[in-house]
C-alpha cells in the first residue's frame, strides 16, 4: 500500500493507494502546532483499523509521499517517516525530487508542490493544455501547457476566507454555512450572502479561465479545465467551463511522483 499525504493550509487530506486505485481517504485539519509524535498516533488512529492493513503502524504501507504548503508540518512528518516508517521508502516533494514537470516561472523555488502535483497529475489524466482550478484555502488556477509544462497560475482568495472576512468586516453580517439559496436574488441577509459566494466564485471562475485559455492555446476549447479541492463541489454545478472533477488530483500526483523516484524491485 502507497500512503499519500497532502498538507494544505486548512486540511491535510491521505490517500492510501492500493497500485493505482485509491482505496481509502481521510481528511482532517491541519495544525502546525502537531509534534512528530502526535502525527504518529494520528495516523494510527485512522489506519489501525483498516482491513487492508495490520494493527501495528506501519503494517502494509509499503511506501510514503508527502507535499505540503505549511513548512512546519513537512519537517513534523520527515520526522515521522524517520522515526515511525524507518524502513519504508518516503518521498517528500521538495526541490530535487524529479516530478517530470518543467516549470517556467521567473522563480521556480515559489511555486507550491502541491501545484506542480496536481499539474502533473493534471497531463497524466487529461492531457495538455489544461488549467486546474484547486478550491482550498485559496482558489488556485495552475496552467499546463500541450507539453505539460507548468506556465503560471492565477492565486485568489479561497470561498472560506471570504465567507470569514466578510463576518469579521462587516459591522451587520456574520459567518453563514456554505450553502446554496433558494434564489439568486436573496430574500434575507444570510441567503444574500450565499448568494454573493456561489455565483460569485462560479463567476470569477468562468472570467479567469475563459482568460487564461485564450493564453494558453490558439483554440481555448482545446484546453480542459479539471477542478479539485474541498470546496469544488460547491460551485461545479454553477461553472460553464469545468470539464473534469477529480477529488482526488493532489493525490494521484503524489503517486506518480512516488513511482518517479522509488525503484521498484
């Protein structure tokens, strides 16, 4: 079994692969404050029970890959695959590990690894050009072109923060669930504001790729557009230009990733 971890911002979502079938999730929140060893015991806690592997950490996974956005919790889990995974090959992405993606950006080093994962991911599935649109803790838009290169992206404010920031900073309004309304028109304050967000981000969605397609290929139909994250969910319903959902993009790029860099016997 391949287990794959991805760390974002808010939540830390694990895969457990199974060759290329993804036979288990888990999603939980992420906190920078986590020592090595209360990682550990986490991850017991939700493999320990699972039919595919043995009740001791460790048992069944045959092989590890990690990327993360928050540095604090990377360094946790090196600590982690050392300590509580000695002996089973780990891959965190990093600079220096091969992903097979050329990123041509002024700054290679700025890019986040879970962008150029899902890009890669991205070619694999799909093909190129594509433009991946990843709903977290912001709404990223990752160009990859017809020769899977990373071009660039776009990075705006993700649908929970503007949900918090708009109950912070305004004087009558608070934090409201993310839900669709009965209406565009909101007939109260709560459904205004769901309104706001849905067709809002579906809207910011359609401008800037229909935007960057016309960048990105000659032919802007050419280009597939494959959303993934959390909150994808929310707005697929509402978007015009989303080919593809796939959940579990971030994941299946840290396999290939894996596959990339651990040589199998």
């Amino acid at each position: 079994m391949l287990l794959t971890i991805d760390v974002g911002n808010t939540h830390t979502v694990l895969g457990l692969f199974d060759g290329e079938e993804i036979v288990e999730h888990w999603r939980i929140s992420t906190d920078a404050r986590r020592t090595a060893d209360e990682l550990a015991v986490l991850l017991q806690g939700l493999m320990g029970m699972h039919p595919l592997l043995g009740e001791e950490l460790g048992d069944g996974i045959e092989g590890i890959a990690i990327c993360s956005t928050v540095p604090s919790v990377l360094h946790e889990l090196r600590e982690v695959t050392r300590r509580y995974y000695g002996d089973v090959p780990a891959i965190l992405v990093e600079p220096g590990v091969k992903t097979g993606v050329p990123i041509l950006m002024d700054n290679p080093k700025e890019v986040g690894a879970d962008r150029i994962i899902n890009a890669l991911a991205a070619v694999e599935l799909y093909g190129g050009p594509a433009v991946v649109v990843d709903f977290g803790t912001a709404t990223t838009f990752d160009a990859v072109s017809a020769r899977g290169e990373y071009v660039g992206g776009v990075i705006a404010p993700g649908i929970e923060i503007s949900v918090e920031a708009l109950g912070v900073k305004g004087a009558q309004l608070r934090k409201i669930e993310l839900a669709r309304p009965r209406s565009v028109i909101g007939k109260n304050t709560v459904e205004a504001m769901q309104s706001g967000i849905l067709y809002g981000f579906a809207g910011q969605v359609d401008g800037v790729v229909q935007r960057m397609a016309r960048e990105l290929a000659d032919d802007p139909d050419d280009v597939t557009v494959i959303a993934t994250g959390g909150l994808a969910p929310m707005v697929l319903g509402e978007s015009s230009v989303i080919d593809e959902h796939e959940p579990w993009l971030t994941l299946i790029g840290l396999r290939l990733v894996y596959e990339r860099n651990v040589t199998r016997g």
